[in-house]
C-alpha cells in the first residue's frame, strides 16, 4: 500500500519542521513554496558576491535546535558549526550611546553594576526567576500538541498566575530604575512578535535564553540550519 500523501504550503523553519516529523512517520510529503529558494524569512540573498540573511540572525536556545536534530539521531554538528557570539550583541541608544552584552553572566552583571548600583544582585534574582519559568516554558508546555487549554494551564503555570498578569514591562520596573537596563530587559520579548507593555511577566524565560544560554551563529549564516532541515528532510523522505 502506498503512503499517505501529505502537501505543505510553504518552506519556512516550520514547514521544514513539520516535513522532517511527518516524513520520519512515513508520509510521503511535498513542499509547495512560492518563492525561487526555500527558508521562508529565513531566505538567502545573493547580490554583487556578497551573501545576506534576509531574516533572522539571533540564534537563540541552541538546545531547542539540538533536541530537533537529536528526534532524528542526528545533531546540530553534523550540518553545522555554532559559534557563541562575543560580545554577544551590542545594544545603541545613541550615534556614539551603546552597551554591549557580554556572553558570561558575570560580565553581563558587571556592566548592569556599573551603571546602576545594586542592579547586579536585582538581575540575578530575575534571572533567576526566569530560568525557573524557562524549565516550565520549555520543558513543558512548548512541545505539547497545542491541542487542549489544559496543556497549558496545569499544576506548574496556575501557580504562576500572577506572572500572567503583570507585564513584562512592569516587572522590569521593580528591578531596575535605569532606562537602558530597562530597555535591555525589555529586548528579548521583541523575538515573539510582542511589546514589553502587553506581554506577560512569564515570558522574562526569553531573558534566560539571552543572558544564560547566549546568542549564537552559525558559521556561513542562518541559511546553514535551512540548508540542514531541507537535507534532513530529504533524507527521511
Ligand atoms: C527581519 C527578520 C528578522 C528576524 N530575526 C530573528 C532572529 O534573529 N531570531 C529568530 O529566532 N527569529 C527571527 N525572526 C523570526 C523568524 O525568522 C521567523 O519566526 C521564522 O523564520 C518563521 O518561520 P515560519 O516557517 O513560521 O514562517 P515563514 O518563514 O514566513 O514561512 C512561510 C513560507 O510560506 C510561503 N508561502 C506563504 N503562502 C504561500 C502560498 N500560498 N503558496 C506557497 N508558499 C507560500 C512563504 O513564501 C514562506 O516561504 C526574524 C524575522 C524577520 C522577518
């Protein structure tokens, strides 16, 4: 008997994604893509000899990647080489007005002390508290189908019900005074598409990706992880 014949429209990372799951199940599955290349926004452009990613270039939670590629017995290391970015990225409020963020926490520290006293011990109580959601955020709720409200709300997230009514903004504020150690806090919600001032306090778990698990790249752009889905699914298919 043949297999069941599966289309998906389109071949961004979650079409890719999706390919490599379903093809691993035995779905016999084509990718449909508007455009010339594969990618989605995650797309190459090529002009003049030079090479630009036209999307993203934060590599953030380098284990969500890992896990990917570990589903299939394979690993980020088969297809490409990461490299933890130092400083990891530079922050400017100005021509000549700039921060820059170090990859090791202490660094990081270091520098909210220096331009607020105090705010090093405040950083590390809310990294703390962000790593605790992180484990939740992660390890529990991102891979569940997403097909019941109550994958979400559970024994762990009720307690965390306050979280989800405070804003990230706000809980900022209770940390730290400065405006630029705000700003800087504030960042890493812009990677869901959110505003500081209508995103729950419970998503400061992207604050731990940035400050604890780093900022990555991997060599030859992000293009190299479109490159590797698209040879992964080629391979399960
Ligand atoms: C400028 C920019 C910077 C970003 N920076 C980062 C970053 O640093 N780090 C990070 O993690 N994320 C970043 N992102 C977000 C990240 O790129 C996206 O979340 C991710 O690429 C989305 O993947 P996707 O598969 O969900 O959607 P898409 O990549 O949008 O894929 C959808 C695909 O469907 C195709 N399609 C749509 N309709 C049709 C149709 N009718 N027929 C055929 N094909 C169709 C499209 O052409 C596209 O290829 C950035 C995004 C942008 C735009």
């Amino acid at each position: 008997m043949s297999s069941k014949k599966i289309i998906i429209v389109g071949s961004g990372f979650s079409s890719l994604s999706a390919s490599c799951y379903l093809a691993s199940k035995g779905f016999d599955v084509t990718i449909l893509e508007k455009n010339k290349t594969v990618g989605g926004r995650a797309r190459q452009l090529k002009r003049d000899g030079f090479v630009f990613d036209i999307g993203p270039t934060f590599y953030w939670m380098p284990d969500v990647f890992e896990r990917f590629f570990n589903d299939f017995n394979t690993s980020t290391k088969d297809y490409y080489n990461l490299n933890k970015l130092n400083p990891a990225y530079q922050i400017y409020f100005g021509k000549k007005d700039s921060i820059s963020i170090s990859d090791n926490f202490e660094d990081i520290k270091t520098t909210f002390e220096g331009i607020e006293k105090g705010s090093a011990n405040k950083l590390q109580k809310f990294i703390d508290k962000a790593q605790r959601n992180y484990n939740i955020a992660i390890k529990d709720l991102v891979y569940k189908p997403g097909v019941h409200v109550f994958e979400i709300i559970n024994s762990k997230t009720i307690l965390k019900l306050y979280e989800f009514i405070l804003t990230i903004k706000k809980q900022v504020t209770g940390y730290v005074k400065n405006k630029k150690l705000q700003k800087i806090l504030e960042f890493p919600v812009l990677f869901l598409g959110a505003k500081p001032s209508n995103t729950p306090s419970f998503y400061n778990f992207m604050n731990y990706a940035d400050f604890k698990l780093g900022t990555w790249h991997p060599e030859g752009g992000m293009y190299e992880v479109v490159k590797a889905m698209t040879s992964l699914s080629k391979v399960l298919a």
